[in-house]
C-alpha cells in the first residue's frame, strides 16, 4: 500500500527520500509528504498528488538536513488531500509520523483523546496513533522509545511506522506489525536508512535487516538497535540484498509493465532454472525433498490468493489436478479466512503473493497453520513475512515488479505451481516417467515460446487501435485457460478502465451471451490443444449473434482463422502449458489500450501494488 523512506546520517536526506519515493510510488500516490529536521526545527511538506507534485510544491523551502522521512500515501481513512496526507506530528509538534497500515481501534482511541484535550487536523487514523504517543510519554513522564512501545501494545490492527523527533535530532525510531520494513546499514558510520521495501536502499547499500512483526527499530547517536514491543533485546540479521539497480529502472522502455512483460522469458527461466533435470526427469526443489513424506500422503491441497495470484493458483488447480491427482480447492485469501473453513492436519496450504505482505494471505496463513496444516508459501520477494511465516516454498525469482498490474510475476507463479505439481506428482507416482520427461522438456522450452509469442507485439498494436474506444469486453476459455481469460479481463479493467468479464466459454450462454451484439469484442482463447472443437461451437455462437471475435489461437490454425475477425497466433506446445503463451498477447492488448487512452499504465487510478490492509 503506502510507501516508507527514511534517511539518517552525514549525506543530504532529501533527494535519497525524494528518489526512494518516486522508486516506491507504485505502492501508493494518491498524495505525498516529507519530513526535515535541522537546526532543531522540523520541517513538514505534503500535498494531495504524486511525488512530482510534491517537489513542485517544495520549490525553494527549506530542506536542508541529514534527518528525514517522507511517505507517498494509497488512502485507507480519509481522502486524498493535503489535510490527510503524511506526515502527520503530534499535539505539541515535537513528533511526526509515517505509517502504512490500519489503526482498527483509532476511533475508540481518537474519542479518549479528544475528552483530554487533543483535537485533530486530519480524518486519518495515523494522527490518532502520533497523538497517543504523546500523550503517553507526556502523561507517563517517559521516553519517547518507550512511549512508543506502551502505545503499540494498545492499538489493534497493521502498521509500519517511522517516527522522527524534533528534540532529539540524533534518532530515529521504527516498528512494524503486519506491513513491510525493512533497515538499511549505510557505508559510512551512524548511516541507516529505511523503508518499505529494498527498491529505495539498493542504490546506497547491500546490507539490510528486515523487521519482524511486533518490533522496534531504533537509531539512536549512530547505533542500531531492536526491541519487541514486549521490551526483549534482539539482535539484528544483517543480509545481504539480491537485487540490482537495473532491475528497477525502465531500462529504455517507456513504462515499467512493457518492460516486464518483454522480460518475462528471463523471468520464466529464472524461475525453473536449476530446479529440472529433464534428461534424468529429476527436481532440484528442497521444499519438495524435505516435505516428501507429507506429499505422498495429502488427501487435500488448497491454493489461495489474491487477485493475480488466485488466477495463478486457479491455473495451478488444473495442474495438481491433472499430474498429481489431489483434490484441490481455490480460496480468495480474504474470504477463506472468514469462512471458518475445515482444515485438516493432512491437508496442504499453498499461499500465492507477490509481494509476500499481502494482508489476507499472511492472515489465512495464520489460521491454516492453526489448524495443523502445513502450509508452503509462493512468493517473489526474499525476507518478505510469507517466507518466514510458511513452514516450506519457492522464491519465484521474477525480479522487481515495479508496474502495479502483474504481468511476470503471474507467469513466474504459474512456472513454479507447475514444478511444484509435477514433483508432487513424481513423488506419488501419479504421471509416467515418459510424460514426467516429456513435460519438463516442454517446460524447459516454454522461455523461448514466450519469446515467440512476443513477436505478436506488432499484430496486437493494430488490434488494439481497432477496439481502444469499446467500452466492454468478454473473455472466454476453457479448461485450463479458463483462468487466463480471467486474468485477461482483470488486466484491461485494471489499467484502461475498460469494463471487461472473464468467463468459462461454455457458461457464456447462461447469462452472459445477451451482452453480446456487434459491437462487443470477444477475446476467445481457442489453443489446437484442449477442447478445440468445443472452443470453436461456442465461437458460432458468439458469431451467430453479431459479435467480434477476437482468437488467441495455435500457430497455423486455419479452422477458427476463417470464422474470427483479428487472430492472434501463439506456439503450440502442451496443453497444461499453454497458459504461460496465452497470457502474453492479453498482456500486450491491455498494455496498449491503455496507452491509447493515455491512461497512466503503471499507476492506475485507485489501485496500489501491495496490498498490506484487509
């Protein structure tokens, strides 16, 4: 959601934390706001906007100083608005707040408050949690880092949190519970920065400490330390970061999704790469290797997700389904959690993330692993909470995916739910070795298809111009397709603000079918493998009715050429894998529409790239 930067130490703070925001703004941007101590004033400038509206406002103020913090906000409580937007400061003023997260409890909190005298200059609950701290360490007689700690013993819900002092211009102080952290170690003593994810910190060190639930980081005359907030002394894990500067950078191309749809064979590789051995039909997974025994004797394995990632993890329920022969059911994290599921001790929980933050998701995780599940995690981010929260998983290793719509980080998913499959598959002996070997081999061409199917970049551009200004779209696909038409339609909503549905071909005519005249397009995603002829009965139908087809099809496919308007030709290969090529030129048509209709394509309006509030 909103993104953290701070910066303590001999350098100039404000261009490292306008630069760490404008580097984290795909969690939020909705307004925008820094901090500034020097010379024992604190500065404080915000506005409603972007970083870039930020900086303009700023112009020539003041901003001298080696203490700071701004945050670039996607707003919970409040609207967008100067007003609303971070930092906020306490009564007095001596303090100031940064704060992604929820303050569940705020109202109960604020209404105490107010009765001793506070009063309030935003409708956000990150002011209420400043003033608490105040009136904590003023009524208590304490230190500020204690203050700190009482108060978030009171308050419920997600938070991760820097707080600077005006009074004590040597400190630094940071928690987190539920959001994002992570603590940088700079070069050059009494050097720390922090922020929500490494994006901002790569450029300035490699060594970093990720905070875990429930504690204290404090800077304080050049040292480092952490607390919990149950006052027990931790020492930090200093680890090393994984990834390169360039891989946050546009590198040329003039968005970020563009950029990381076009770097999807490398993110597919990197994915498998290693963990098969298609000449010996043998994996290279420790989660796999580890876990065996449990494997072998699942009755149950439930995938969950949000967004992106439940259309991975839908992917994948053909893939457990069809290789590994388990019964597999499909949970959004944010229901599961609600629904007082049944759970059982043999039962395998797959948690599918992004970012590894999501609220929902870590939530869920909670609760299956409650119930005696064993619970394995996918994710893309190392030293994010799902990681250390699971007891096994797989790194997708997509790289930094910057663009707030997920395009290879959905490929990577589904690359790794496939080995996962097959694995579990070899262990309970459910495929042949010769399909097994056949398989992986199929996998291990899949980078250089997508490369292939890249190259309808040019068909697409064409069909996009065509269909920019309709203002709704069907998707439809069977079997294991189906999900991609899902996925398909979320990425044209997300970022052209085009209605657009994704259904099963075959329930079209159970409702859907009636939208259906001759200005609506309809994405058919019809591969040579996979219930063809049931694809092309259903693509009769639409026609019958005066619709546009628009065909993802296989490679020299002539049968649905002749009754499609645009085709789109994707490689052939396995029926299973076919998801991994037929999501590419869904990616570029939405990529391109968007661009058509001048909407910001990596920061779509409403939206931000990790979700860390339910």
């Amino acid at each position: 959601m909103c993104g953290i930067v701070a910066y303590i130490g001999p350098k100039q703070a404000y261009p490292i934390i306008i630069k760490g925001l404008k580097r984290l703004e795909y969690r939020g941007y909705d307004s925008a706001g820094i901090a500034l101590i020097h010379n024992d004033e604190m500065n404080v400038y915000k506005t409603k906007g972007k970083v870039a509206d930020l900086e303009e406002s700023i112009g020539k103020k003041s901003i001298e100083s080696s203490l700071g913090m701004g945050h670039t906000r996607w707003a919970t409580h409040g609207e967008p608005n100067n007003a609303n937007a971070h930092p906020h400061q306490s009564q007095s003023g001596n303090l100031a707040v940064i704060h992604n997260g929820i303050i569940e409890n705020y109202a109960t909190i604020k209404e105490e408050l107010v009765k001793r005298g506070h009063t309030f200059d935003s409708d956000t609950d990150t002011e209420v949690l400043i003033h608490l701290i105040e009136d904590i360490q003023v009524n208590e007689g304490i230190s500020i880092d204690e203050a700190v700690r009482l108060a978030l013993n009171q308050v419920v819900g997600a938070y991760a949190i820097v707080i600077l002092v005006k009074n004590e211009p040597a400190k630094l102080i940071a928690a987190r519970k539920g959001s994002p952290l992570v603590v940088g170690i700079g070069t050059e003593p009494g050097e720390f920065f922090m922020a929500s994810d490494a994006t901002p910190i790569v450029e300035y060190t490699r060594d970093v400490t990720y905070l875990h639930d429930g504690e204290i980081a404090i800077v304080k005359n050049g040292k480092l330390s952490i607390k919990t907030i149950e006052n027990v002394t931790k020492t930090p894990f200093i680890q090393k970061l994984e990834i390169n500067l360039e891989e946050i950078e546009k590198g040329g191309y003039p968005h970020f999704m563009i950029k990381e749809i076009y770097e999807q064979p490398k993110s597919i590789y990197d994915s498998i790469r290693g963990r098969i051995h298609p000449e010996t039909g043998k994996f290279a997974m420790r989660s796999m290797q580890e876990y065996e025994d449990k494997l072998r004797n699942i009755k149950r394995l439930i995938l969950i997700g949000c967004g992106t990632s439940w259309h991975a993890a839908l992917v994948g329920e053909y893939l457990f389904e069809e290789y590994a022969r388990i019964p597999v059911e499909v949970e959004y994290a944010s229901e599961f959690r609600y629904r007082n599921p049944i759970i059982y001790p043999d039962d395998l929980v797959i948690a599918i993330s992004q970012s590894g933050e999501t609220a929902d998701t870590l939530a869920a995780i909670e609760m299956a692993k409650e119930k005696g599940a064993t619970v394995f995690g996918v994710c893309n981010v190392v030293g994010s909470s799902i990681p250390r929260m699971t007891h096994a998983g797989a790194y997708t290793h997509a790289g930094p995916e910057i663009g707030v719509a997920s395009t290879k980080a959905f490929t990577a998913q589904v690359s790794v739910l496939t080995l996962m499959a097959l694995a579990v598959a070899q262990i309970r002996g459910t495929i042949s070795q010769e399909r097994l070997m056949l398989t992986l081999s199929e996998m291990e061409n899949i980078p250089h298809l997508v490369e292939k199917a890249l190259q309808t970049n040019d068909e697409v551009i064409k069909i996009a111009e065509k269909f920019k200004d309709s203002p709704n779209f069907l998707y439809l696909g069977r079997g294991v397709n189906f999900p991609v038409a899902l996925e398909g339609a979320l990425k044209l909503k997300e970022i052209s603000y085009i209605h657009a549905e994704g259904y099963p071909a075959a329930e079209m005519k159970h409702g859907p079918i009636a939208l259906i005249d001759e200005a609506m397009p309809v994405v058919v995603i019809a591969p040579k493998r996979g219930m063809y002829e049931k694809v092309m009965s259903n693509i009769q139908e639409v026609k019958a009715r005066k619709g546009i087809i628009i065909a993802i099809v296989t490679e020299g496919d002539t049968k649905i050429r002749e009754m499609a308007d645009p085709v789109i030709e994707i490689p052939d290969t396995e029926e299973a894998l076919t998801p991994l090529l037929s999501t590419i030129p869904l990616q570029l048509l939405s990529y391109h529409i968007a661009v058509m209709r001048g909407c910001n394509v990596d920061q779509p309006r409403n939206l931000a790239k990790s979700v860390t509030v339910e």
